[in-house]
C-alpha cells in the first residue's frame, strides 16, 4: 500500500538546494509531488520508503506532523509588499522556532497576513493574525472542512511582541485545556477568550 510525507520548512520556504534535494528523493523512491496547505507532499511512495526519506531529509527540513502545530503560513507582509500594514517574518519566525511541531489534542493551523486582504486565510485557521494600521488583530477558532466558520477576533491593536505573548498564551491554554481531539474552536466555545483580561 502506497503512502506519503509532507514536508515543512522555516517560513514556509524552500531554498534551490533544498527543493533539488527533495526531487532528488522523490525521484529515488518513485515519488511524485503536491503542493498542500501544510507544505509539499511526496507521494506514491511505500511506508518503507518513507521511512527511508525522513533519515534523507535535507538540513531545515522536517516532516509535518498531522496532530499538532503543523502550518504555518505568512504571507511577506509590510516592506515586501504595497499592501502590507504589519510586518509578518519576525512573528512567523518566533512561532516557528517555538511552537512549531508542538504537540496538541488535535491539528492546529496558523496564519498571519501583513494586512486585511488576507492572503494567508488567517480567519479560517484555528490562530489568525492579520495586520492593520494600528497593529495585528488575532482571531481564534476559524475552521474549514464540513462546518467551515471564521474565527472569532479575540485581541487588536497588538505589536509584535504582544502578538508573540498572546500566541505563548493561547497555545500553552489549548494543550492544557483540550480534550482528545478537541480542535481550538470547540475550546474557545467551552471556555471563552483566554486573553479576556490578561494585560500584554
């Protein structure tokens, strides 16, 4: 029975030699790719081969997991683009180097979009943060699939390093709080805004 593997890198990027590598692989195994949400998937692959490939990884990239914090997705943001309002890459950085991969009751999706345009989808992903004038507003519990719903704007206003300290907040609030395979939004329902009240 034939299988697959996604791959993820930091930012979401994925430099020449790491692409030429990752072909590599899949011409080795006999895959074929797919660009996905989560990142870029080799498939038609055995589960032997896909064991094989995980030890072959290029350096900078590693398999995304399916329970978990498992995407991650900015778009340029302020500098990069004509639209941007907030700049997205230190906060892409910072979830990714400390939340990325984490562990959680269910699959947790994050996205941050420098401006209201929203290019990364931030208000269908379970933590959204999109940029305004006055800094990012985050949202919680947006979903997609059979009962697709925006999420629910919980804090505005924020800078960057408030916006780091709110994603610290909530994702240590999911893992505590959840129960098996309970995605984010059905906590937020449960238990309300976890940032109500906390000063940033």
């Amino acid at each position: 029975m034939k299988t697959s593997i996604i791959l993820h890198a930091r930012h979401n990027e994925f430099s020449p030699k790491q692409m030429m590598e990752i072909v590599a692989l899949g011409e080795k195994y006999g895959g074929y790719f797919r660009h996905v949400v989560t990142g870029i998937q080799i498939y038609n692959i055995t589960k032997e081969d896909k064991e094989c490939i995980i030890h072959e990884l290029p350096e900078g990239i590693v398999q995304v997991k399916h329970r978990g914090v498992n995407n991650l997705l900015a778009c340029v943001g302020k500098g990069n683009c004509k639209n941007g309002l907030m700049e997205t890459r230190k906060l892409e950085a910072y979830i990714d180097a400390h939340h990325y991969g984490k562990g959680t009751a269910h699959k947790c999706k994050i996205g941050i979009s420098g401006c209201g345009r929203n290019c990364a989808d931030v208000m269908v992903k379970d933590i959204g943060f999109y940029g305004t004038v006055n800094g990012f507003v985050m949202s919680l519990g947006g979903t997609t699939g059979h009962r697709p719903q925006a999420g629910q704007i919980i804090a505005r206003n924020l800078s960057v390093e408030q916006a780091k300290k709110a994603i610290d907040i909530v994702i240590d609030w999911y893992i505590s709080n959840a129960e098996p395979k309970e995605r984010i939004a059905k906590v937020l329902a449960r238990l309300g805004n976890p940032l109500e009240n906390v000063d940033l």
